[in-house]
C-alpha cells in the first residue's frame, strides 16, 4: 500500500518539527516536507507529488488561505487540510471557499489529527466540532437571496434545492438519500450536476453557497 505523501505548513520550526515526529509514526503517512508559508507549500507541489497539506493559516509571507487557493488552482487534486489555532469565521469560510477539505483545531489531539489526513486523502470533509457547529449555524455574515431568483439563476429544481440545503445542515449522502426516498446513487448525481452548475469543487462549498444564499 502506498503512503500518503503529506507536507506539513506552519512558521513556527517547533510545532512542524513536533508534527513530523507525531505523524511518522503512522505507517501509512510519509512527511515529504516542511514549510514555512504558503509559498514554500506551493513550491514544493511543483517539485515532489503530494497528496495532502496540513496548512496553517495565520503565516507571515503568503498565508494559508492564499496558499490554499493558488494550490487548489494549479494542484486541484491535492488536499488540504487546515490546521490552525484560530476558529474565526473570515478565516474559517475564506479557506473552505478556497478548497480546503477540512478545518481543525490545534487543540486537537494526534489520533484524530492522523484519522483526519487519512479521511481527506479519502475524499471525505472533516470539520472540528466548533467549526461544524458554525457552518450548520451559518454564522457568518451574509447576503440572503430570494429563492426562486436562484432556481432559475442555476436552473436548479425543487430536488436540488432539497439536497443542497440537507447538505447545509450537514446531512451525508446516506441521510439524505432515506429523507428523500432515492438511491445514495442518484444523490450523488445530483450533487454531481449541482457542483457543476455552480462551478465549485465540493460538498462543503455547496454548504457554504446555502448558508450565503438560502
């Protein structure tokens, strides 16, 4: 089986030292690099594969939401995972938006720091408890828009409205699929084609446009 091939983004020497210890000692995870900002992060997408960044977001130079976005932009298959100190909501839904798959706490402890690298590189989103709690809340603030303008904005059906805002409250597929009587299948065809009409990379971002517009 091969490894993840992660590179862990923070401007203090201590706390990248001190997660590269912590994260090689999973068989399945192999540090390819430290770096101190998201320009180091992105030179390093340029010069060795990578498959998931552990990125902080508060960095002198380019930060992490910046980092994030011009990474997803040239390396869209990689995966980001922001692990920070800070919980505010700017930084929170600027990095999500710029294609983070997830968002965790320093706070956080190893095992669940290491099962997170594994569920992004899956394909999964992972939220801190507080993160998630602020999404579901959509406590950030924003502009309401009248419904319908946005049905026939993005030729969405009623079926798709069903779906994005289940995905708001943070329903998985499977939840959703029982809600609405139909296959997991056809829920992810839907998505599918709801991504597509509102040109975004994930899940999490659809729940973001529901609490921006719903």
């Amino acid at each position: 089986m091969s490894k993840i091939r992660l590179a862990i983004v923070d401007d203090e020497k201590f706390i990248r030292e001190s997660l590269k210890i912590i994260l090689c000692t999973d068989e399945e995870i192999e540090v390819c690099g430290l770096c101190m900002d998201g320009e180091e992060a992105y030179k390093l997408c340029m010069e060795k594969p990578l498959d998931v960044i552990l990125m902080d977001i508060r960095m002198p130079g380019v930060d992490g939401v910046t980092g994030t976005k011009n990474i997803k932009k040239s390396f869209p298959k990689v995966k980001i995972l922001v692990l920070t100190t800070f919980d505010d909501d700017e930084y929170i839904f600027d990095a999500l938006r710029a294609g983070a798959s997830g968002y965790l706490l320093k706070d956080t402890s190893p095992d669940i720091i290491i099962e997170a690298i594994k569920g992004v590189y899956k394909g999964s989103v992972i939220m801190h408890p507080k993160i998630a709690q602020k999404i579901v809340n959509g406590s950030v603030n924003s502009h309401k828009h009248d419904l319908e303008q946005i049905k026939k904005h993005y030729d969405f059906s009623n079926k798709d409205i069903a779906i994005m805002m289940a995905i708001g409250n943070g329903l998985s597929n499977r939840e959703i699929a029982e809600e609405l009587y139909l296959s997991e299948g056809t829920i992810k065809n839907y998505i599918t084609e709801i991504l597509f009409k509102l040109k975004l990379k994930g899940r999490t971002q659809i729940a973001l446009f529901v609490k921006d517009n719903f």
